[in-house]
C-alpha cells in the first residue's frame, strides 16, 4: 500500500516536474527581453485574453521529431505554439499563441499539426478561432516537413472559412510562409510597433531582388493598414490588440448558424433632431459622415474596419438596440465619396462576411458614382466594381439602404438599392438619385441648345434646374417605388430599428444554393 502510494506521488511529481519545465518557455531572460521590448510573452497574453481560470491547453506535450542539423539536441517547449479554449466574455474561443521565446516561435510540422488540430476542434465545435502571431518564421531544418505542414493548415483554414470567424493579431514579424494563414482569416489586427508582415524580409528582398528597404517601410502598420488593405485594424500594443479583439468578438456569432449576440442597451432615443444640420446647403460640398453614423447608433461607438485604407469608403460594426449589424458608408470628405477599386474591394468582402455570419448590413450613401480615368480603367474598376454588385445581390441578411444625398449611377447599385436587393430603401428629403448629375445630363442632352442659345449660360442654367426637378428629387424616385419613403433625417434611427424588427426572421435561399454550404469567406474576391 505505501508503495503503491509512493509509486503515485513520484508519477505526480514527475508531471508537475515536466509542466512546469515547459511553462518557463524560453527561460526569464527571454521573458524579460520581451519586456523591454514592451510586449506580453505567450502564455501571458492568453492570460489577460481570457476570462480568469478558463483556458484548457491542449497538447502541451507535443515535440517536433526531427533529428537533423542539431535538432536532436534542441528542446522547444510545446513546440512554439500554445493551443487550447477557454472563455472570452462568457463566450467559448479557441487560440493558438506562438511563443517567440521557443526557437523565436519558428513554425515546423508539429507547430503546424497543432494550429491544424485548434482549428478544426473551432469548427467542429463552433467556436470562433484567434491566431497570435508572433514567429521568426518557417522552421528550415526541418525541410519539406515544414512545408507540407503549411499547406494541412492552409487547407484546414480554408475549409473553416465562413463556418467560424477566424481572427489574426499580428502581434511580432510573420514573414515569408508565416504570413500567408494569418492573411487568410476574416479580420487581421496589427500592433503598431511590433507587428510585421511580409511576403518576405528586407533581407531576402534584397539578395533576390536587389532592392534595399528596412522592415518597417516593407511590412509594418503602414504598408497593409493604409497601402496594401491587408490589416484590419492597428493597435498600439499587446493590450490594445487583445481588447480589440474582444470587443470585435462581441459583434460576432460563434459560428454561421447562430445570430449575432444582442446586448442590453439603455440608449433608447428614437429621434435624433440635429443629424438635417451635419449637411452643408450647398449639395456638392463635403460632409463628415462618422458624425451621420455616431448620431443615429447605439451610444455613438463604431467600431470601423480598415479605417486607413480606401477612407472613401467605411466599414464596420455598430449596435441599434443592442442589435449588431453592419455598416457601409461612403465618406464624401474623402474623394467626394467616388468609389474605386480598393473601396469596392473592401467594401465587398466586408458585406460578404456579415452575410455570412448573419450579420444585418445598413448602408449610407452620398456618392457621385465610380472614379474615371485611365488609372482605375487599367486597374480594373469595372471588374472590381462589380463585386460590390455581386456580394448585394447575393446577400441573403437584412439590407436595409438611406440614401442621403448623392446616389448616381454605377454607385446608386454599388452601394445598395432594391433593385439590387435592398429589402427597404429610404431617402433622406436632400437626396438626389438619377443616372448622372444635373450638370452632366444637361451638358450632353442640351449641348447644341447651349452651345446656339443667345445667352448660352443662362440657357444651361435653366435645362440643370429642369432636368434636377424632373429627375434628381427623391420624390420622383419614391413615385416609382424604387424608394420606400422620403423620411424625416431625424426619424432615420427610428426608421432603421423598426425595419430590423420586422426582418428579424428573414430567411432567403436561392435555387441551387442555401446557407449552409456557402462556407467560403472570401470568396470572389
């Protein structure tokens, strides 16, 4: 009995011995050189991202099994890579957490059988997947089973793709191969000072290619946030990139078939009697359309997407009586609200991902159409533009349009009317919808009237003003039914809300497709 008793003490021993090695990860003073740098370690991080006493590690025992160039001799606690679940706000989260202090985080087989293994206990559970990505890169020693190991986890997230929400937070470099499945998930969240990624490093760049650029310029905030469109949000460290992640998982379902969580509010006011005044009176001058947002939304928080890239258009999340829904607006401050091929591409795979995950879209609108020219001919308007028109008409959420003021051609389908698949358009008494602008129409219509007219301005004054009363008010719109009501800018709040109550059940499925086996987020794009 004492030595069976002995024999058990020493096994527990033994584990609490071996958890607690590979718990140091790297040793103190890799953890304290990550102090200095101001960021979290691993385990820390998933510390301050769940809620206290709920994370379960999974296979924190897992070693590579390579053996060549020294690799025998190389230990690599939990091979790199902390996977398991817990909650976040109550709610179920699965994580994979690279751990730069274990050879820099380096990412070989059994570091990818691990990420594979997280995400797809995600999906079959329908929890919602996070990446912390922190990695010195693909792990060479280990040859072709690294990269074989890429391409399992390429696939496993692909296949989870619009199943579950998959979240990256580029928290240190991800270059090269490591850069690849943190830009395939749904919402990349970079920290300003730390977060770096690329296709390849400044080094390799410069061996292959002869050009000479340091990391920051290549792969930092600033070329994805605000050139590439390939981050979603910035964060100004560890902190903040862990609590935005929490808050844009507040927005979210777990999975597609549930809807998302609705929130207790206390900002009730239907009527919001000031938004008529945020418009100039001239019609072509400029508005800031965050103030149009804040005014008509739960308590004035946006939560916008991709804020530095293609500010022409915005994108984000936002609750009207505690609903999420989303939000698609154009921003006249900003190219005068033209949309072009970077705000049609982020503006569609925003839309195609709250259909996805159920997700209701509102849009607000005052744009003069497409940009011209030579450029965006050559960089493809007409065929990025049209995945606007394809990610609407396709949607199968509630789709709810206001159109403000300008809602000219190609823009007035881009950016959401009924016939494109609006379940209810509103216009605001300022909007002005037709194919194109008074000015235009009347310059090719009346163009010989002009050019004879004895008074040639006063003559193209007159034929603006006619064709703008005939054919720019709302009201010629609203007499055809292609809007639901011209309303009162201080009832759009309470226009929206009643609207959603009654597409709270909205189920729509077309022929040869229904929800479930549209699974692919990022679909044409």
């Amino acid at each position: 009995m004492v030595e069976g008793s002995d024999k058990g003490i020493d096994v527990l021993e033994e584990l609490k011995r071996k958890r607690e090695h590979i718990l140091k990860m790297g040793g103190p003073k890799a953890i304290e050189e990550r102090h200095k740098k101001g960021q979290m370690s691993a385990r820390e991080r998933i510390d301050y991202f769940f809620d206290p006493g709920t994370f379960t590690e999974i296979g924190i025992f897992v070693k590579h099994r390579t053996t060549a160039f020294g690799m025998d001799q190389r230990e690599v606690p939990a091979e790199g890579v902390i996977t398991g679940f817990g909650k976040v706000n109550g709610r179920h989260v699965v994580v994979a957490a690279e751990d730069y202090t274990a050879m820099a985080g380096t990412f070989g087989e059994y570091h990818g059988r691990k990420f594979v293994r997280a995400i797809e206990f995600a999906k079959e559970n329908g929890w919602p997947f996070v990446g912390m990505n922190d990695s010195g890169g693909a792990r060479l020693q280990e040859g072709i089973d690294t990269l074989e190991s890429y391409g399992w986890l390429f696939r496993t997230q692909i296949l989870a793709s619009g199943i579950i929400p998959q979240i990256a937070l580029l928290m240190g470099p991800c270059l090269g191969g490591q850069a690849y499945h943190p830009i395939m998930q749904d919402f990349l969240i970079q920290t300003k000072y730390t977060g770096y990624m690329g296709i390849a490093g400044p080094a390799f760049v410069k061996t292959q290619t002869g050009e000479e650029i340091g990391l920051e310029e290549l792969s930092g905030y600033k070329a994805h946030a605000i050139k590439s469109g390939q981050t979603h949000l910035v964060a100004e460290d560890d902190a903040d990139c862990l609590d935005k992640c929490k808050e844009l998982l507040s927005f979210l379902p777990s999975n597609n078939r549930e809807k998302p969580p609705r929130m207790q509010t206390d900002d009730n006011p239907e009527r919001r009697e000031d938004l008529l005044s945020l418009l100039p009176k001239r019609p072509h001058e400029p508005f800031d359309m965050y103030r149009v947002i804040e005014k008509v939304i739960d308590g004035g928080r946006f939560y916008e997407t991709m804020r530095l890239h293609a500010r022409n258009m915005i994108t984000g999340f936002a609750r009207f009586n505690g609903r999420p829904v989303g939000i698609v607006a154009t921003q006249p401050k900003w190219m005068a609200g033209c949309i072009d091929v970077d705000a049609a591409d982020k503006g569609a795979r925003f839309v195609r991902f709250c259909d996805l995950f159920n997700i209701p879209l509102i849009t607000l609108h005052d744009s003069p159409g497409y940009l011209i020219g030579s450029h965006q001919d050559w960089a493809g308007i007409l065929r990025h533009g049209a995945k606007l028109l394809f990610a609407w008409a396709d949607a199968t959420v509630p789709l709810i349009a206001v159109i403000i003021r300008k809602s000219y051609a190609g823009a007035h389908y881009g950016m959401l009317d009924k016939a494109i698949g609006a379940d209810f358009g509103f216009a605001w008494p300022t909007a002005r919808i037709t194919i194109v602008g008074a000015e235009t129409a009347a310059s090719v219509i009346f163009a010989k009237e002009i050019r004879e007219a004895d008074k040639p301005d006063e003559a193209r004054t007159r034929r603006i003003r006619e064709f703008s009363e005939m054919y720019e008010n709302p009201y010629r719109a609203a007499e055809r039914g292609y809007v639901d009501d011209v309303i009162d800018p201080a009832d759009t709040r309470k226009v929206i809300n009643r609207t959603l109550d009654v597409l709270e059940g909205k189920s729509a499925t077309g022929l040869w497709r229904s929800r479930p086996w549209r699974k692919y987020s990022n679909i044409n794009l």
